[in-house]
C-alpha cells in the first residue's frame, strides 16, 4: 500500500473507533475525518465534495420530514391501536405490533418507528399488568430487519442505490428476479415465527384500548405521495442523479408549509424532530468513503478478500454475510456498508464474481446483524432507554436472548433467498 493508502486507511479505522466509542457525537466525528483528509491533502476538497451525494441527502431529508409529520399526525398510533383491539390474545398482540412496526419501518426511518409505537405497547401492558419488554423487543427488532425493504427505509439502502444506481422500484423486481423486498418478507415471516415462539407462554386476553383520535390525514397522503413519486420517477432519466432528491425535497416543503398554514401540527417540532445528526453523519461517510475509493484502498482491499477466499463465490457470500452480521452486532453499520460497497464492486470485477450477490448478502448481514445486542443499532439503543425509564432495565444477555434467534433466523433465510435467485 501506497503513504496515501496508508494515512487514509488509518484516519478511516480511527474515526470507525471513535464513532463506537462516542456514538452520540457520530456526525461530528465524521466531519472531524474529513476534515483530517483535507488537511493532509488526501484529496481535493472538490473531490469531497463530488463524493457526496446530494441526491440521496435529498432523498433522506424529504423522507424524514414526511415521517415526522406522519408521526405526528397520530395515524399510525391509530391504527397501531386498532389493531391491538382485533387480537386474539397478549402474543398475537405482540406479533401484529411487530409486524406493523416492521411495515412502518420499510418507509419511516427505524428509530422513528420505536417511537411511534412504543407508547401503544407501553399502555397495553399498564392495562393487562404484564411487562412491556416483548412489546418493545419485537418493535424494536422488527424495525430494524424490515428497513432494508425499500429504498427509503435505511441509510444502508441509500448507500447501495447511491453505488449500484438502483431505482425505489428495483427495490422489488430488479434485473427480471426478486429483489431485497421479497428477501426482507420472507425473513419477516420466518422472524414472527420466533417471536410467537418466544412469547407462546402469554395468552392473556386483550382489553379493548382508547383508539387515538387522528389530528390529520394530510401526512398520510403526503407519504402516499411520496411513495407514489418515487415509484414513478424509477422509471425516469435522472431519478438517481438529481429528480429523486427533487421529488422528496419538494414533498417535504409542501410538508412544511402545510404545517404552517393549517397549525395542526406545529412545524417547530417536526424541523426540531428530523434526524439531522443522521443526514450530517451521512453526507461526512460519503465523503470519508470516497476518499477510500480514490486512494485506491478499496482495490486493494478487495485483492485481499479474493485471495482469502481463492476465488470461491460460496465462501466468499458466506464470509460477507457472517463477517457483517457479527461486525453489525456491536458497530454502526452505515460506514461498515458504505466502505465494503466499494470492496465488492471491485471484488466482482477482479474475480468475476455477481455483484448483486454479493452486494445483497452483505446489505441483509449487516442491517439485520445489528439486531443481536442492544448496542447494534440506534433502534435498539432507544428500545432499551424507553425500557429503562419505564422500570424495565433489561441486560445486555437479555437483549441477546430474543435479538440472536431472531436474528440468525431471519439472516439465514433471507441470505438462502438471494442465493437460490441471484447466484
């Protein structure tokens, strides 16, 4: 490796330390790593600049002020609520939250998810005097698998559609075979199956819960809108290089201003709301990412990868799934996924191998690894706080003892689904 490659891999792996260490100060500690980059003249500041995607930064902002909004309009506490009401018993309660939780999060970012559901699960077990941690485990998990469906649902997936240009609609069909959706539904299915196994013991009946009253419905169609407009504009020159970014953009300051004008909702806290640190933290990976690709390090990496696996594509999928679920367990996946994305483009092209494969294998490892501990995603890590604050304080062992069964099932079969239709 080159002095370049060298500096550049260091300042990379140091800021990937840093962010574990200091999780909360993500955003700024990536920006920090960029700002080392220029210093030392790794690359240009134009060059940084290039790097960052501002399509999907335009994506990512009209997406989250339009679940903010979505959050806030109480739609999705009501029907959350009327759901409860139709189940059977405290399971069934347990796995039609989840699974609501996970149908969410495919278009509402997954913390977002936790708290809009949370507080529904939190008054079923005050009324029922049960424990809330079921509840809030099956949410929590359920957010974070079904978030790599769609292409607004994860970071992870704006990296990948930003690096391969996969459109919203390529998400479901892409190349004439099914494509991550149907992987992450089959893996939810299997995954519910866990969760009922694991909570088969609560059979109490359901007492019938105080329906939350709707404060509008324009939120709603705003999403509709969104999905609808990303669908649409799939099939559109431009959709990944400037008019999906427009379209949500656009969404989310009719957004904005309808809040002003009708004062149903105040627009104070949907822009206080947004996950700026997240949309900070990812334009700074972007840019610390390409750096990677333009010293070269990424080739170099994937030199290295190859000849550990000799060539062989079995090993080499399983080795990328296995080594990003557990990598996922303990790290933010978002610069984990966005530097591997450059070593499997290039690990495909040196050795022949399909880039989809590879790409799709590690995109589920490390969206749905992260489900093992309660320190792997920022779902979980709000999961458990709300747990604790509510007298729950659940361990990491605990955590474990739910995340890892449903984790390892819903990777295996989902990996199993690429496989048989991507190898």
């Amino acid at each position: 490796m080159s002095h370049a490659q060298i500096v550049c891999l260091i300042t990379f792996l140091v800021v990937y330390v840093m962010i574990i260490m200091f999780h909360r100060h993500k955003s700024i500690i990536a920006w920090a790593g960029v700002g080392v980059m220029l210093l030392i003249g790794i690359m240009p500041a134009v060059k940084l600049l290039h790097y960052i995607n501002w399509n999907i930064l335009g994506i990512f902002w009209g997406s989250l002020v339009v679940a903010e909004l979505f959050i806030y309009s109480k739609i999705p506490a009501y029907i959350a609520e009327s759901i409860i009401d139709r189940s059977k018993n405290l399971v069934w309660a347990i796995i039609w939250l989840s699974a609501f939780s996970g149908i969410i999060s495919a278009f509402v970012e997954n913390v977002a998810t936790v708290l809009i559901v949370a507080p529904i699960a939190f008054e079923v077990s005050r009324k029922l005097k049960v424990s809330p941690v079921p509840f809030i485990l099956g949410i929590c998990l359920s957010s974070n698998l079904q978030g790599t469906a769609t292409l607004v649902g994860d970071p992870p997936s704006m990296i990948l559609a930003s690096a391969t240009r996969m459109t919203f609609n390529d998400f479901f069909v892409f190349q004439g075979r099914p494509s991550l959706f149907f992987a992450v539904e089959f893996a939810a299915i299997v995954s519910l199956v866990v969760i009922y196994f694991l909570n088969r013991k609560h059979k109490e009946p359901i007492s019938v819960l105080r329906v939350e009253k709707i404060v509008s419905l324009v939120p709603g169609a705003l999403l509709i809108a969104l999905i609808a407009g990303l669908a649409i504009g799939s099939f559109m020159p431009g959709f990944m290089d400037y008019l999906g970014g427009t379209i949500c953009v656009v969404i989310g300051l009719i957004g904005i201003i309808w809040s002003l004008f009708s004062k149903k909702i105040k627009t104070y806290h949907v822009i206080r709301d947004t996950d700026w640190e997240t949309f900070f933290f990812l334009a700074a990976i972007f840019a610390l990412v390409g750096s990677l690709t333009f010293t070269g390090v990424t080739n170099t990496l994937a030199q290295f990868v190859g000849q550990l696996t000799s060539g062989n594509i079995l090993a080499t999928y399983v080795l990328l799934v296995v080594f990003s679920v557990f990598i996922s367990a303990f790290v933010d996946n978002v610069p984990y996924f966005a530097a591997m994305v450059g070593v499997i483009t290039t690990l495909s092209s040196s050795f022949n191998y399909p880039l989809y494969l590879l790409l799709f294998g590690t995109i589920l490892g490390t969206t749905i690894g992260g489900n093992i501990t309660p320190i792997g995603a920022a779902a979980n890590i709000v999961a458990v706080g709300l747990l604790k604050k509510n007298g729950h304080d659940i361990g990491f062992l605990d955590f474990a003892k739910v995340g890892l069964p449903f984790t390892l099932a819903a990777v295996a079969t989902a990996a199993v689904f690429i496989w048989i239709f991507w190898s």
